[in-house]
C-alpha cells in the first residue's frame, strides 16, 4: 500500500513494487490478505454495428451496482489504512506520544483493513471482463462507452495496493454510472458553425474513446505488473511497453517505466552495437520525459502548486536516476 502522499516515482514505476515485495508493510496477520486481481482481457472481440439491445444492456446492471457498493467501501477503507499508516510513520520518526500498544493497534487495523480493501477491489475487477466484452462488441454505443470508461476508472482507483492512483483517474472514477443514452444538444456557437447533432454525437463518442484508451493502458500496465511478478522475462515485458506507449503518448509513467526497464536489461547486454542503441533508447525516453512533466501535471488536473512543485521534483529525481549512471559511464 502506499504512503497518504505517495510519491510521483512510486506511481511511475510498478516493477519497483514487486521488487520490494511490500517491504514497508506491516508483516500479515495469519494467513494474510489475498492477492490485487488484474484479469487478462479477451484479445478478438467481433464488434456489431448500432446501439445495444436493451436487454444485453440491462445485464450490465447488477454488475455495475456492484462494483459502485464496492468502490465506496474501497474508498472508506483507505482512509483507515493511512490513518494506520501515519500511527506506524509516526513511531518510526521517533515521535512523542505512541506505545507499543498504539503500534500494535495499528498494524491490526492496518492488515483488517486492507484484507476488505483487497476483497472490494478484486470483486470489481471480476466484473471487468464482462465489460469489456460488451464495450468491444458495441463500440458505436455511446451509453456503453461511457459506462466502460467509469468502470475502468473505479477500477483503477480500487487497485492502490501497489501504486498509487493517479488524481485524474480518481477524478474519472467518482463519475456514475448512467444507463440512459447521453443527452446531445447543440450550443449557439456550434449551431453557427453549422454542427450537426450526429456530428456532436460521434464527437463525443470519439472524446469518450480517448478517456477508455488511456485508461485501458493503464490497466494493460497492471496486467503487465504482475507477469513481473510472476517472473516474465523482461525483454518480453519490454515490447508490450512498447505497444502501449504508442497507444497512448502522454503517459509519464510508461516513459518512465519503459526507460527503467530498458535500462535493467542494458547492463546485462554484452553486443556493444545493441548496448549503444539501447543506452540511445534510454536517454531518448528520459529527455522525452522530461519534457512532458509539466504537461502531464496539468492532465491530472491538481490546483494546489505545493503538490504540483513536490510531484515535479519526484518526477525529475525518477528520470534522473535512471539518466545519470548512462551519462557518467
């Protein structure tokens, strides 16, 4: 689980968690909490032209009050595992004021707590495929589509236990669910302009395609994660990041990621002509990155210039350590 204020490069780097193994945690109570659910989605989905039948959309529904009951309980469960986490930084920092027993309370509340937070999301996540499977199959729908993308969101945001979400998807994920078709209507100026209501309908089904990319790519990263916890060899992790960053240009974190995974597999390279292009890989995604900081800042919508400052430095310390070994070597 992360700090309350989780780092920029903890967010950026999900291999990182495996590594660590939950070292900062509290060490689990019996047998311990059961595993973050990522499901593989289904590759070949035949799409179908025009709207969904009411009846396939209706079976959507228990699935999506479901996953809505269980996002709320993620969110109040959070707030118990970082009060507990914040008795444990407390008695790390020596302060005054906390026993044995406070400590103990803690990691109690700490482990109970994120044994609930875990069941919630994974039983989210179980509805996932079914989603998916139907947002693939009527991809022309706009009520399924944004139905698709407010499950993504809710999903990513009940899957804290090894990285941190993102403030955007947070800000997505606090959105309903709605099964009544969206509401298209013109304004003066786009009537001037001579728009159409098909023309804003397919626009805003293109802008809705542009939120469920991103957030797909975002959860194919989780997916990746845990085959790196499974013990996938790197250089096939490597392609499929690849693929994502071309899916999806202004994500940070996959610069990040990639430059750092590149980066592993440079020092175990022995062909100098492969290492010189890998090492030109690395720093090209590092500089790429810095340079989209700012940005990337401003896509996650945070108003308050103290965290915007605090994010910018943990970000330029990431790219930074993975830079600086290839620049002075």
């Amino acid at each position: 689980m992360t700090e309350e204020t989780p780092s920029p490069a903890e967010e950026s780097a999900p291999e990182q968690e495996a590594e660590r193994a939950d070292a900062a945690e509290p060490a689990d109570q019996g047998e311990g909490p059961e595993a973050e659910g990522v499901t593989e989605l289904p590759q070949a989905i035949q799409p179908e032209k025009g709207d969904i039948p009411p009846a396939k959309l209706d079976e959507l529904r228990p699935i999506c009050t479901l996953a809505e009951q269980k996002y709320q309980t993620v969110r109040a469960q959070i707030k118990e595992i970082r009060a507990a986490q914040d008795v444990l930084r407390r008695f790390q920092a020596r302060e005054e004021g906390l026993t044995p027993v406070d400590v103990d309370n803690a990691k109690k509340k700490f482990n109970q707590a994120k044994q609930s937070y875990l069941q919630s999301g994974n039983q989210i996540n179980d509805g996932i495929k079914q989603v998916f499977t139907v947002a693939r199959t009527y991809p022309d729908d706009l009520t399924v589509q944004s139905i698709y993308q407010a499950y993504l969101a809710k999903l990513l945001a009940s899957l804290e236990t090894r990285n941190a979400v993102e403030p955007l998807v947070e800000l997505l994920a606090a959105a309903e669910f709605r099964f009544e078709p969206p509401e298209v209507s013109l304004s003066e100026a786009e009537e001037q302009r001579g728009v159409t209501l098909e023309k804003k309908r397919t626009e805003m089904l293109e802008a809705t395609g542009r939120v469920v990319n991103m957030l797909e790519v975002r959860y194919r990263k989780r997916q990746l994660a845990n085959r790196v916890r499974q013990g996938e060899r790197p250089a096939g992790i490597v392609k499929h990041v690849r693929t994502l960053l071309r899916r999806d240009r202004e994500d940070l974190h996959t610069y990040i990621w990639l430059a750092k995974l590149v980066s592993n597999e440079l020092e175990k390279e022995r062909n100098q002509n492969k290492r010189v292009e890998m090492r030109d890989e690395v720093l090209e995604l590092c500089k790429k990155a810095f340079s989209m900081i700012d940005d990337f800042l401003a896509l996650q919508r945070i108003t308050i210039q103290a965290d915007r400052d605090r994010r910018r430095a943990e970000y330029v310390k990431s790219i930074t350590a993975i830079r600086k070994p290839l620049i002075a070597g």
